[in-house]
C-alpha cells in the first residue's frame, strides 16, 4: 500500500506551510452546511486528504485530486450523485469553489488547492509565511466590479486614495442611514399591527423603547394597509333586516335584546284584505301604510350608503383592471366603494386614472394577484389632502380652447381672461368675464 508522507502531499498541493493536523470530523462536518460551496469542498476534502482504504496497493491512502477507493478521478456528477442533487447544482457548487480558488480544475481532476489569499497571515514552523495585506486602497480597488477596477487602477496614486476615501465614508454613512431607516419604519409600522391585535384581543408584549432620533433621514408613511377593524363588532351582533347589527347599536342602554326566535306560524306581512276589496287589486289600491308601520324598530341607527352605480357606469374602471385581469362585477363595486371610502365624490373616471397608474408602476414587479393588488393599492391615492391637490392640478392642466385662440392649459386661460378683464374696450371685458363664467363654473364674475 502506497502511502506518501504528509509533506510530500502538502508540496503536491502546492501548500508553501506545511500541514496542520486537522482531525477528519471536522471537514465532514461541512457536509451539513447550508452553502453549497462549503458542501463541495467537504466532499473534496473527504475523497482528498481524507484517510481511505483502498482496493489495491497501488492506489495512495491520500491524493491531491479527489477520488474514490479504485482510484478513479471523481467528477461533477459524483458530486450530484453524493448529495442527491442534480448536475446542475454540483456543476454550480464547484465553480463556486474554482472561483474562491480552494479548488483547481486540470487533467479532467479536481486538485484541492492551498495557495489562495486569505484575511490573516499563515503560520508554520518556519514563521509567517504570508503577510496581510497593507494597502487598504489596493484592497478596496480588489473589491470593486471589473468595469470600476480598470477605470480606478488608471488613476494617479493621490486620486485612487481620494476616491477611496470618501467611498468608505459613503459606505459607511449609508450603513448607518440604512439601519436608521430600518428602525423608523419599524417604530411607524408596529401601532398598526397592534391595533390589529388590539381589535381581536391579541395580548402584546413589547419592551418599552424611545422613540428614534432622526439623524440621517425623515420617513413618512404613505397610506395604510385597508383594515377593516370597525367591522369588527358585528361577529357578535344580530341581523335584523338582513343587516349586520352590533350588540352595542342594537341595545345602547345595555338591555337585553327582545327574543327573535320565530313563533310556530309567522306573521303574515300581509293581512287580509277587507270585504269587499276585489282578489286582484293593485297594491296602490290598498290602504296606505302610516310612517310608524314603515319605520325601523326603536333602537337601530340608520346606516346611510352611497348611490349604487350601475355596471355601464363604472364601465371606465373596468376596462382600466381588465389591462392586467379579469374582474368581476363585484370586484369592480368593491374597488369604487374602497376608494369612495377616502372620497365620497370621486368618479369613476378618476378612479380608472389611478388604476391605470397604479399598473404602470407595478409592471416591473410580479404581482401574482393583481385585483388584491388594485384593491390595496389604489384606494390610498384618494386620500386627503393629496387627492384635493391632484384634482386642482389636474383641472388647471385641462387643455382648453378660446374662441380665436389655440388650445392651451385651463390655468394659462383663466389667467389670460383675467388680464382682459381690465382691457379699455367693453367688447374685450365681456369677452373675458363670459368665458371667465364658463370655465370657472360660477354665475358671476366678482
């Protein structure tokens, strides 16, 4: 059995320190790593320095290349075969590892490798048989991409140290503003969700913490998610004339609620109809019903909704979602009422606006579902006072056409009237106060 020194495989390897015994644990112990790249060399280590038992005398306990007991140069697919996974995974592993140069790829081998720079100096019997590196500016040029290497490497000397300075003074000032930002957000994001935990009675416990002192940056939070928290009380409440009432409205004072448990015959809504009334009478021929027989029971607060719109109308939305989905009717009403949620007023046209603009920002994302998407990402543009300045600027960059004029915006026109509104000739002031009239949507000039 060929069994070759340790030194004469170090000097195979290429290793200028020697050796150091490492017990055979712990490279097999990377062989649970979640990196890849950290397997691939657990399975080099292991079919390399490794000690095996080989199948003839002529085959070398240790070798500098990986192979098995026969003798046989491993390759990428003994690897995939190793851990289950597929070629193409291996192939990646090892490219990974050829790349950090822990692994050489020649003669159809894969040779364990030991000259590769790393952050401390190397210890041997013989002293330190590397030093770090002491240029920090040569070290960042290293770390730069390829196409920013070659420009900086072309700079003088004193340039390179300027660029390098206040790169690390960049990176530095960004690391710190990125973890300032991190902490913002997470003091501005955290009261919503324990309103969500407050609302289901969900127990919090968070340690006190003082609000965060804005150095770098000043974060706004745009919008909330749509929670609907203030539904929340109809889980425990009754429904009484198909609608959805809470305890709490049902009985303000805190009595108990009357019995709605139905008799064994109900009540007919209609009664019999007096002698004499003919079978096939119209309902208007009946007797008027009084206020107190239409009015709701004592107790329930009228709950007023918006004018339905009919599907024609909210066409414009419609055709706006149908850009990136299929929607349903429904889903086209539950956009409208989100967004009449934040403006009672708006349209259907301007809510086909934002529809539009909310997909045009989102095409470069992969939404997976786009009506939750429109459904959480539209509403929000309808609050106030955002949407009110919207509409403003909106209505003033509304092209318009005067007689004897071309068309220009509708604020460039209002101002142009105003100015005619103290023209000498009369001809030209009522010119300006009548169309003044039309575009401003008034009776009057003032």
């Amino acid at each position: 059995m060929s069994s070759p020194n340790n030194d004469q495989l170090m000097q195979e390897i290429g290793s200028k320190e020697g050796y150091d015994p490492i017990p055979p644990r712990q490279h097999m112990r990377l062989m649970e790593s979640k990196d890849p790249v950290e397997q691939a060399m657990a399975w080099v280590y292991f079919n390399t320095i490794r000690y095996r038992s080989p199948m003839e005398e002529s085959i070398p306990t240790r070798t500098p290349y990986a192979c098995d007991a026969f003798g046989r140069a491993l390759e990428t697919k003994d690897l995939a075969a190793h851990y289950h996974w597929t070629v193409r995974k291996a192939r990646r592993a090892i490219e990974g590892a050829v790349k950090k140069g822990w692994v050489r790829k020649a003669e159809g081998k894969f040779w364990l490798c030991a000259d590769f720079p790393v952050a401390r100096p190397v210890l041997s019997e013989d002293g330190p048989a590397e030093a770090p590196p002491k240029d920090p500016v040569a070290s960042y040029i290293e770390t730069l991409p390829p196409y920013q290497k070659t420009a900086v490497a072309a700079m003088p000397r004193a340039k390179q140290m300027q660029y390098v300075a206040n790169r690390v003074e960049f990176e530095d000032w960004r690391k710190r503003a990125m973890a300032e930002a991190v902490a913002l957000v997470r003091e501005k994001t955290e009261p919503v969700g324990d309103r969500i935990n407050v609302a289901f009675k969900v127990p919090v416990l968070r340690a006190e913490k003082k609000p965060h002192t804005q150095t770098f940056i000043q974060l706004e939070l745009f919008g909330e998610p749509l929670l609907n928290l203030s539904k929340l009380a109809i889980f425990d409440g009754q429904r009484v004339n198909g609608h959805a009432q809470s305890s709490a409205v049902l009985n303000p004072n805190g009595t108990a609620p009357p019995s709605t448990a139905p008799s064994a015959r109900p009540a007919d809504p209609h009664p019999p109809m007096p002698t004499g009334a003919s079978v096939g009478a119209k309902s208007s021929d009946r007797a008027p019903r009084t206020s107190a027989e239409s009015a709701p029971p004592p107790g329930l607060v009228s709950q007023p909704r918006p004018r339905a719109l009919t599907a024609e109308q909210l066409g414009p939305i419609d055709a706006a979602m149908r850009q990136v989905c299929s929607p349903a009717s429904r889903d086209v009403n539950l956009l409208f009422g989100h967004c009449r949620d934040f403006a009672p007023d708006c349209t259907p046209e301007e809510v086909a606006h934002f529809v539009r603009q909310t997909v045009i920002k989102a095409k470069r994302n992969r939404v997976e579902n786009w009506i939750g998407f429109l459904l959480r990402g539209v509403p929000p543009n309808f609050e106030s006072p955002g949407f009110e300045a919207w509409r403003v600027q909106r209505q003033d960059s509304e092209m318009v056409t005067l007689p004897g004029f071309s068309s220009m915006p509708r604020a460039e026109a209002i101002a142009l009237l105003r100015e005619y509104e103290h023209a000498e000739e009369q001809d030209v002031r009522s010119f300006a106060r009548e169309h003044l009239v039309k575009l401003l949507g008034i009776t009057e000039v003032a």
